[in-house]
C-alpha cells in the first residue's frame, strides 16, 4: 500500500486517512472491479482534492463521486434518456454536460479528462460555496461544503438545496464506516 504513495519519510495523518480511502475506493466501488481499478488514477484525484481543501470530513468526496458516476471510467457514457438525439449528454469520470465544454461558466473542459473534469466539478463546487453561506446560513465548514456540493451537481432551484444531500455522499460514509470497522479490528487484535 505505501508504495502507491509517493513516500516521504514521515505520512501526514491525511496521507494515512488517503491511503485508507484509497484503498476503500479501489475495493468496495459498485461499479467497477477492484481488479480494473487504475489506483494511479486514485491518487492523481486524491492531489487535486487536496489542492481545494475539502474539510476532514469529506476527504473522499471526489472518489465517491467518480465511484458512483462512472466507476472511475474516463470514457464512460450516461444514459440517453434527456437527449433527443438519443446520444449521452453526460460523459466521462464525473459524468459532466456539454455546458461544461462550452464555457458556460468559464470552464471549457474536455469532459473525457479525469484530471481537468476533476479541477472543474471542485471548482464549480468551491464557488458555490459564497452563495450557499448567504442563503443557508451552515456555520460548519462541512455543512457548508456539503450544501455546495448538491448545489453544484443539481439543477438551481428558486428555494436552493441547504438541506438536501449528494447520492455521493452515501457512497462515501459507506467507505468511512467500513474505515473505523477496519480501524477497530486491528485495534483489538
């Protein structure tokens, strides 16, 4: 396991929680193999979650949500169902729009990027995270970044989306539950 992990001498405990939800990631995905699993992958997405800062209690958020759209597949293609055209709206790791290569907000991305697609989907969710302090009024930091998470995957919504919650997110305390059963066992032994 460490040697998937560009080894410094001593391992922050967010490496060490990484490293757990790495390996959390590449085994108990829904949607893809362990076996087909590219972990380097795993961990280019973990880098640039790190770089936005996500809270302590949502380090993770990225892999869940790639997890849960695409099991990691850079190439995937979303079901037909909202074209007329009957080809996939949503693509790649995250499953992102056309809107998204547009620019519409600036972003201009190819969506069959994993590394770019990941930089604009947190981008995307760090600035909704002004809007959401406005109107929600969260004093948690984890509050407020999970509210401008499902504010930024979901269409806008007049009353906005304070209380609601990402599918992601059940993907991701699944993860950390099986975390602190793993952490509890070798405690014991």
């Amino acid at each position: 396991m460490s040697s998937i992990l560009a080894e410094p001498s001593l391992k922050s405990d967010s490496d060490l929680y990484y490293e757990q939800i790495v390996d959390q990631a590449r085994t108990n995905c829904k949607n893809r193999k362990p076996d087909k699993v590219d972990t380097s992958l795993l961990w280019k997405l973990v880098e640039v979650e790190k770089h936005y800062g996500v809270p302590k209690g949502l380090q993770g958020m990225l892999l869940a949500a790639a997890c849960s759209e695409s099991g990691y597949n850079p190439h995937a293609l979303g079901d037909r169902k909202f074209s007329k055209k009957r080809k996939p709206k949503a693509v790649g790791i995250l499953q992102l729009w056309p809107w998204w290569e547009r620019g519409k907000y600036g972003y201009k991305v190819n969506r069959r990027d994993p590394i770019a697609s990941a930089n604009a989907w947190l981008t995307h969710i760090t600035r909704q995270i002004p809007k959401v302090r406005r109107k929600c009024k969260f004093r948690t930091k984890k509050k407020i970044w999970v509210a401008a998470w499902v504010t930024a995957i979901r269409a806008p919504k007049p009353g906005g989306r304070c209380y609601e919650k990402p599918k992601h997110l059940r993907v991701l305390k699944k993860w950390k539950r099986a975390i602190k059963k793993k952490n509890r066992a070798a405690r014991a032994s």
